[in-house]
C-alpha cells in the first residue's frame, strides 16, 4: 500500500494532449474516500469530449500554466492559485489556452465512485462549437 508517491511514479495515461498521472487510488492507498491525480495539458489541448461525475465530485487546483474551464453555463478563468469545483452531474471541460503546459491537480470524492464519468460530446466552449473536432478556435 502506497501512502506516498511522486507524480513521476504514478500510473501514467496518455488521453490526446494531455497526460493523467494516478497518484492516488483506492487500490494504490487502500482509502475509502478520495481518488488523486495530476494532469498536464499540452498548449491548446482541451479535455474532450467533456464529462460529469454521477456519483461524486471533482475539485482542480491549478499548479502553473494558463487556461479556461467551463463547468455546466460558466466559464472561468485558470492561472496558478486557481481552485474550481465541478458538482456532481455538472458536465466540466478544461482548455488551456496559453503557451506552456497547464498542470493541475484533480481531487475526486468520493472514490471510487467519482472517477466514472457520463460524456457530453457536444458540449464545449462557444470558440469550438459548430466546429469539427481536429479545428482550432474561431477568430
């Protein structure tokens, strides 16, 4: 069982621009309680399609980088100090839109329930919408 770990060390997953590292999990911490990993979004990669917890919620923390998240009708604006909530069963998505990486950390509880996710494909941010999905933002 696992109480501590480095990002370096967690479960790494590829999910096309950005990258999820697993620090915490059920079966790495034995917890009850909460899920944890961080996530490293590529310059103009956004998490897509969009999700919703059913059964739990997520908290982000942003580490460095810049960006937006859109949670349900409201978008905000990322940068490092930055906390957001996305309530269970509220569809979120997180774009970075500046120059460098964004890293954020990602709190789920409770686990494991938080981490099965319900897509919303067609959901996204107004600069995608109508667009296909390899185009990038409207001028």
């Amino acid at each position: 069982m696992g109480l501590a770990i480095h990002e370096r060390d967690g479960q790494r997953k590829e999910m096309g621009g950005r990258s999820v590292y697993w620090l915490q999990t059920p079966q790495q911490t034995g917890g009850h309680y909460s899920s944890v990993c961080t996530v490293v979004y590529d310059p103009g990669a956004r998490a897509k399609p969009a999700h919703a917890h059913d059964n739990g919620e997520e908290t982000i923390f942003v580490l460095s980088g810049t960006g937006k998240v859109k949670v349900g009708a409201d978008v905000f604006g990322l940068e490092p100090g930055v906390s957001v909530l996305f309530p269970q069963g509220v569809p979120h998505m997180v774009w970075n839109t500046g120059d460098i990486p964004l890293h954020i950390v990602c709190f789920y509880g409770p686990a494991p329930a938080a981490i099965e996710y319900t897509y919303y494909e067609d959901f996204d941010f107004d600069e995608f919408l109508g667009q296909g999905d390899g185009d990038g933002p409207q001028p």
